[in-house]
C-alpha cells in the first residue's frame, strides 16, 4: 500500500513538469532537486513559495572587483579571499558602485547575461545581523554567517552606455569619478542585496529543523513544519519555489523605449544567482508581465490570469497528496520590498484569499549607503497580522485608542477618550467574566459544563456585549459618558449538535434585549469574544494557572483618574500564537522569571504559547456574523474585540467588516 501510495503521489507530482517547463524555459530534468537522487521522484512533504516582484532597486554592479570574500562551490566548506590584501590605492565600494538609471536597466542587465560564465563565483558578505542563522547546515561555505551577496562576471559586461545613465554612490573619490567618466564605463560584479537579505530569511523562517533552532522554527505556526504524520528530521523532503515577478511600465519621457526598463533580463540573471548560490535548493521560475506596471487594471489582470494559476496548481498538488493536510504543508509568502504601487496591490489583493505570509524589507538601501548585509532589516508577518493593526497591550488601550486626528474638535477629542475608555471598561468586564468562570468551573462536582451544556465540543467561548443603558438611550450619542454603558454577558451551549449550536455572541445579545426590550442596533457599543481551553472548565487536571500583578491603570471615576487595580496575566507574559515568529529568547526568560518569581510556580513556566492561545483570537461564526452584519447596516462603528490568549492582555479591536 506504501508503494502505491508513492508512485501515485509521484504521477501527481510529474503532472505538473509540462506547466513548469512553459513557465520559464527550464529543461524538464532540472525541475526538481538532485534528479539521481532516489527522493526525487517522491511528493515533498512541504512545499514554500515566495513571489519576489524583480524592481530597479534589486540591482548594483561594480566597475572594479573590490577586496571581498567568494566562493566557486557553496557544498564545499571553504570560501576565499584575493590572494593580496586591500592596499590604499585600491578601490573601495563606494567608489566603483553604482545603479542603472530607470531607462538603463534592460541593457545592462542583458550585457550581464552575456558575460555570465555558468560556474560564475558567488561574492560573499557577512550578515551584519548575528541574531538570524547562518544557512551552514545547508551549505558549508556560508559558515561564520557569510551569505551570498552576487556573482562575479567574466571579463567585463559592457552595456555601452556613459556614466551619467547611472547613479554613482556620491561618497566616491575623485579619482574614480574621473576615470568612469572618460570611457562608457564596463562591469565586474552584479550584487542584488535585497534578494540577498530576503531568501536566507525566507529558508531560516520555514526550514522547521529542531535541532537547528533549539525550539519553534522561527517562522512555524505553532509546529513549523511538523505534521500529524510519523515522518522524522531525515526524511523530510521541501520543496521550495521562487517566482521572480519582471515587467515594464511607459516611461515619463517619450523618446525612451518602454522596454528599456523592462526587468525581464535582470529576473534571468537573479535565477542565475540563485542556481549558484543555492544549488538544487530553489526552483526558480519566472514570471513576466509585459507593459503596463504602473496600470492597476494591467497588473491585477496579469497577477490572476498568469501569476495566481501557477502559484495555484502548486497548492493543488499538495492538496491532492495530503487531502487536509496541505495547510500544514503549504506556505506561501509574498514579498512586498519594491515596486510600483499598483504592482504590490495587486500581489496583495489577488493573494489575500490564501492568507500568505508577508516579507517587507524595510531598509531597501542599507547596502547603498553603508556597504552592509543585515537580515533583521527583512520581516516576515503572518497574514493575521499584517493585514491590519497588530494587538494592542491591555494597558495601553487608552492611549492608543483615544488618539483623536491633529485638528479635531474639543467633542471629538472627549468621544475619542470616552470610547477608548470604554474599550478598556469592556476588556476589564471580559477578565472578571473569565475568572468567576473558571472559578466556578474549578469545582469538582458542582456543574455540568462538560457533562451537558459543552458536552459535544467542550470548547467553553465567552462574550461580553457592551450597550447603552436604557436610562441613556434617548442621549444624544455624543453627549454619552462612561456610566452611560452597562455589559451583558454570553456563553456559547453545545448540548445538542442536530439542533445547532447557541455561540456567544448571539446569546450575549439574547440576554440584552431580555433587560432591555426597548434596545436598539445604534444602543450597541461592542461585543468581546474569548476562547477557553477544555483544561478551563475542568477537561483534565489542570487549571487555568494565573497569577495577580499588581498595576496602575485609570479607574472607574473617568478616563483620567487614576486607580489600582488587579490584572490577572500568565507566566507567559503576551506571548500567542499569532507572533511573525516564535520569539524563543523571549519565552525562554518569561519562562525563567515565572519559574523563580513570587507566585509563580514550574507549571505556569513550562506552559507553552500554543497553550495559552486555545483558539484565540476567535472570529465570530458565520450565523454570528450575520447577526452583525444587521447590525452594523445602521451602526457601522460596532467594534468585536478580540484576544491573543486566555490572559487578555493583547487585545484586537476590529470592525464587523474586518472580522
């Protein structure tokens, strides 16, 4: 059955060789890494996919091979130097770099081509960041966090054109300026520092190997690549593929062909890069979209008709292979570093649907002007994350939420304050709501919480409504303080699964309007939702393991006065499972606090992010989504409040139609 089980999976597999081979010209005996190898024919057990948009910022190249380190073959454990040392005459990097003018790019990219020699040597620079690791375990010679920065060309690339087609680093000298200037100027190396920075961070953040990371893979969600199966460390198989995304846009001047920015040639010569410098690790395919990438309609059309089906059919082969699996198995990363804004967009919108996670380089020309290579200046966010505002500390609601915008009025500025204490009023009520339950849940004996009313789930999901009281409800909206609000609490009942199950929301609002008969959809501030683990309510023996911290916050006199009051928070501090990456030295101290600290206890030390997370942040359903979506047609402002983990002390705030 085993074998079957294989070569069926190696047919889907070889289905896909006609598609890859049109994508980008590649012969079909190098799709696939080490062809005589016996894994080859095998389905990988994960498959990566970044999409890289190919911009004018991804290219440098140098008119002087400058005192640096490379390496022929990165399998082999050792890279070199030139064989005499840098002398004071000799150039610097600042004086013989330089970048292709928008109009230049095409044609020095091609003359690169031309002079690539196929065993090129690979320049090396070192990661200036020492907190990221180095790529070593995949191959020996970028060890002492050396990373593959460019390749070095044969001879001399002559684009022909003269100097002023390019933008020179203005901290040259004189002599070199002058030298450039006599003659068009020619080419020894071709550096891409961006996509330098980028794919060590991309293969560190999914590569999922324990024994390299001592913990959570930096990039993993909850497991990293470690699925429900038996398979070990040596038998995992991953398939990564780069999509170099190229195109041209019509240039501001008119006597400029438009094909002469295209980036279709410098996509080419970035694949030559990476075969080299990652040797059968890296499918590289490319994707180019003709004229038009400063046209939105012209990109978007280009991203779902070519870009998207590939990426697609990807996802679609790890589906076939591991059925429900492939969400564990599949990752798709987009990388928004440089480019038109129309471009990126349409990255973004096109893909959202797969949820991807989202590399930003933020320090595009750290290279440029400082001559260095730093991974930490490459961030990679889950979806959930970047795709709107991170969540906010518990103790910082005030502040953040009752900014009012520069310029506003006086009763702005006071609705703003009075919201954003609400805000934190409502997140107080979900904390009391939490802990009376769990106390309650805490006795043996006393309830049937798993015994009927969670029988079928035992999945205990609290809700906390916020609304106006009736006493205030004929108040104008803005004329409402504080104690103008009043909270009804919900909890979802799973007693009978033929019947449906009752969520908490709906029952939160079910009880509101039993108080109140006359409420109303704008008498609604908010509804709060946290999800309890089984453990919470008494599912095995442990309990919710907390500790009181005391800590200043506003009190109930008003947003400004101040007042103590207790907090209840875990020994894990705010760490949850919707982190970019695993924050391990982050953990690993909570953890050594929680274990020494007064009232903290081994157990609470040793409970992991996961743990603490249950199912948090929880999403309203699709019935109670309905029931929102009622109410926000006449109350768009109706916040859903959601948590990071079972402490709430990370709170997301969002609006009906962002959930």
């Amino acid at each position: 059955a085993t074998t079957r089980s294989v070569t069926a999976r190696a047919t889907r597999w070889n289905m896909r060789e006609a598609h890859d081979a049109a994508l980008d010209g590649a012969p079909r005996s190098k799709r696939r890494r080490g062809d005589d190898d016996a894994s080859a024919s095998e389905v990988p057990d994960f498959t990566h996919v970044l999409v890289y948009n190919c911009s004018l910022s991804d290219i440098l190249v140098t008119t002087e091979r400058t005192y640096a380190a490379f390496v022929t073959d990165p399998t082999k454990p050792d890279y070199m130097y030139p064989k005499s040392g840098p002398r004071p005459e000799a150039p610097r990097l600042a004086d013989v770099v330089a970048r292709p003018k928008f109009s230049a790019t095409a044609r020095v990219a091609e003359a690169i081509e031309k002079r690539l020699n196929k065993n090129a040597d690979i320049v090396l620079r070192r990661n200036a960041n020492e907190g990221t690791r180095d790529l070593m375990r995949l191959f020996p010679a970028y060890r002492n966090s050396m990373l593959p920065l460019g390749l070095s060309i044969k001879g001399a690339a002559e684009p022909g054109l003269p100097a002023d087609e390019y933008e020179w680093h203005p901290a040259a000298r004189e002599s070199f300026a002058a030298a450039r200037s006599a003659s068009p100027p020619t080419f020894k190396r071709v550096y891409f520092p961006v996509l330098a920075a980028v794919l060590p961070k991309w293969i560190n953040g999914f590569v999922g190997e324990r024994a390299a990371s001592g913990g959570n893979a930096s990039g993993g969600d909850g497991g990293g690549d470690q699925p429900r199966g038996a398979e070990t460390e040596k038998e995992r198989i991953t398939r990564r593929v780069l999509y170099l995304v190229s195109g041209y846009g019509a240039p501001v001047n008119a006597s400029h062909a438009p094909e002469s920015n295209s980036t279709e040639a410098m996509a080419r010569v970035i694949k030559r890069f990476v075969d080299r410098a990652y040797p059968g690790l890296i499918d590289v395919r490319l994707a180019h979209s003709g004229n038009g990438v400063f046209r939105y309609d012209k990109n978007v059309s280009f991203v779902t008709e070519t870009l998207r089906p590939a990426v697609a059919r990807d996802r679609d082969v790890v589906a076939e292979a591991f059925g429900e699996e492939w969400l564990r198995r599949f990752k798709l990363t987009v990388a928004l570093c440089d480019g038109t804004p129309a471009r990126l967009h349409a990255l973004m919108s096109s893909f959202r649907d797969m949820r991807p996670y989202l590399a930003h380089a933020f320090r595009l020309k750290r290279f440029w002007h400082a001559g260095e290579l730093d991974t930490g200046d490459v961030d990679i966010q889950r979806w959930a994350r970047a795709e709107a505002a991170p969540p906010i500390p518990y103790g910082n609601l005030e502040s953040v939420l009752g900014k009012a915008f520069v310029g506003a009025s006086l009763a702005d500025e006071r609705r703003a304050a009075r919201d954003a204490f609400v805000m934190r009023m409502l997140v107080r009520e979900m904390k009391t709501h939490r802990d009376a339950f769990t106390a309650a849940a805490s006795v043996p004996g006393t309830h049937e919480l798993t015994s009927f009313w969670l029988r079928k789930t035992r999945k205990p999901v609290l809700a906390i409504l916020c609304v106006v009281r009736a006493s205030s409800s004929s108040k104008p909206r803005h004329e409402l303080d504080w104690s103008d609000f009043e909270f009804h609490r919900g909890v979802n009942l799973e007693v009978s699964m033929p019947t449906g199950s009752l969520c908490s929301e709906r029952n939160a609002i079910g009880n509101a309007l039993a108080a109140n008969p006359g409420l109303t959809r704008k008498d609604m501030f908010g509804i709060a939702v946290l999800s309890l683990r089984p453990k919470d309510v008494g599912d095995d023996k442990s309990a919710l393991l907390c500790r009181d911290v005391e800590g200043t916050h506003p009190g109930t006199e008003g947003p400004s006065s101040p007042d103590r009051e207790k907090t209840t928070v875990n020994g894990n501090g705010t760490m949850s499972r919707n982190a970019s990456f695993a924050h391990v030295e982050l953990l690993a101290a909570t953890e050594r606090r929680a274990a020494s600290g007064a009232n903290g206890t081994a157990e609470s030390a040793a409970m992991s992010a996961d743990d603490l997370a249950g199912l948090n942040p929880l999403r309203p359903c699709g019935a109670c989504k309905e029931w929102l979506n009622k109410i926000a047609e006449v109350n768009p402002g109706f916040r859903v409040v959601m948590f990071s983990d079972v402490t709430c002390d990370e709170v997301y705030v969002k609006e009906v139609g962002q959930c």
